[in-house]
C-alpha cells in the first residue's frame, strides 16, 4: 500500500487503539455474567452432550459480545500498522486490565456509605438486599479467572498477528478475508481453551475443578460460537478497510 500521510495515521492509531482497550477492558468486567443464548433469543433451551459431560445450553460470558469488537479491531490494526502496532496495542491493553482489576479490588475494600447503603437496602418487590456486597461480589472476579483470562488474551493476540502476517506474506493485499477470518479462527481456537484450561483446571484447587470431559464440551460450545460471529462479522472488515483507505488516500500498487 501507498499513502496516508503521518498526522491521518496517528490520528487513526488512536481512534483504533481507543477502540480496542475499551473493548477488551469492558469484556473483563462483564465477563462475570453468564447469559443464556437461547432465552435471549426466545427460543427453546437446547440440550447439547459432548464428550460424555453434563448436557449443556448456549450459556456464555457476556464477554463474548465484546471480544469479536477486540479481534477485528486487531487484524484491522494489523493491516496498517503491522506485527508492532499490534504487539505494541495488546501489551498496552494488559496492562491498563491490570490496573483496572487492582483499583476494582482496593475499590471493594471501602468501607460502604450508611447513606448508600440505605438507599438500596431492599429491591422493588420489598426483599432485604445488601448493595455493598453485590457491588463487591461483581467486582471481585476470582484471581484465577483474571490471571487465565490475560494470559489466554496475549497468547492469542500473538497467534492472530503471527498467522495473519504469514498469509499476507504469500498472499499479499489480496484475500483480506482469508488472513482476518483465518487469523482468528486459530487464535481463538487457542484462546477459548487456554482461559478454561487455566482457570478451571489448573489454577482451580482440586475440589472445585472442572473435568476434562465438561472443559472440553464448554470449550467446544465458545468456539462455535465465535468461530460464527468471525464469519458474520467479515464484511465488517471490507466496510472498514474501503473507509479507512478513503480516509488515508491509499493507493493500492497496480
């Protein structure tokens, strides 16, 4: 590619970036949520058995609505900025996770207003409710869970970037498909099961940890999942990459 002046590209790696670390810091903290696919989408809950486990639904983090967000957001930056922007943005990333995640927990150690806590001491249908210890109770993710989950989100950002550089080395500007849809496919195969593999196997003590067979079967059920939203979300890539060309004055070489 050719063009973009210098003050158009910074201006662009900072919408792009801004973009990208409030994404990924919003996934972690609403990833405390579970929902239900199907209740969302009115339908009847399935009953789905793989690997011999417990027969599962289409329950997922809430996370999941924000990290397909974060994963275009990388090959997009990965596209005009090559292998360091993307290094450069997702290290950056972890870090401010971090940060967010040891002010949350200092946060939850305050202690609550008499005030606060009076004003929500009981929901609309009249039931005691101790609004310190929700807040404390969302906030306070399992140290496990944080630790799988920024380790799962660096090794697959290091994959994404690695398989998305290597099909453009042989394919070139062409097939912008192929190196987006196909770079995040494998690197949230990796990160779908490092994350479970972590906080559920490894780093759970051995009462509470999960089997093989239910890890597998949940792990299984997430990638489906984003592995179809990377598929839908494809033409999205197109839209950004004729606007941000527009935007830049690239020419392509004939």
């Amino acid at each position: 590619m050719e063009g973009g002046n210098t003050l158009k590209r910074n201006s662009l790696f900072i919408v792009l970036a801004g973009i990208f670390i409030t994404n990924a810091i919003l996934a972690e903290l609403v990833g405390v949520k579970l929902f239900s696919l199907e209740k969302t989408l009115g339908i009847d809950a399935l009953s789905i058995q793989l690997f011999g486990s417990t027969p599962l639904g289409l329950n997922f983090t809430a996370g999941v609505i924000l990290w397909p967000i974060v994963f275009i957001t990388t090959d997009i930056i990965n596209e005009y900025f090559g292998r360091k922007g993307v290094h450069r943005i997702s290290f950056m990333a972890a870090g401010l996770i971090s940060y967010a995640f040891i002010m949350l927990f200092f946060v939850t150690k305050l202690s609550p207003s008499d005030y606060w806590l009076s004003l929500y001491n009981e929901t609309p249908e009249g039931t005691p409710f101790d609004i310190n210890y929700a807040f404390t109770l969302i906030f306070s993710q399992g140290m496990a869970i944080i630790v799988a989950s920024l380790v799962a989100f660096l090794v697959g950002q290091v994959i994404d970037v690695y398989i998305f550089t290597s099909i453009r080395k042989y394919t070139g500007d062409k097939y912008l498909w192929l190196r987006a849809t196909g770079s995040t496919l494998v690197s949230q195969l990796i990160d779908s099961f490092v994350v479970l593999f972590l906080a559920f196997y490894v780093l759970k003590d051995a009462e509470h940890r999960w089997s093989l067979s239910l890890l597998f079967s949940v792990g299984v059920l997430n990638y489906t999942y984003k592995f179809a939203v990377a598929i839908l979300l494809t033409p999205v890539l197109y839209i950004a990459h004729y606007v941000i060309d527009r935007y830049l004055e690239i020419k392509k070489k004939q």
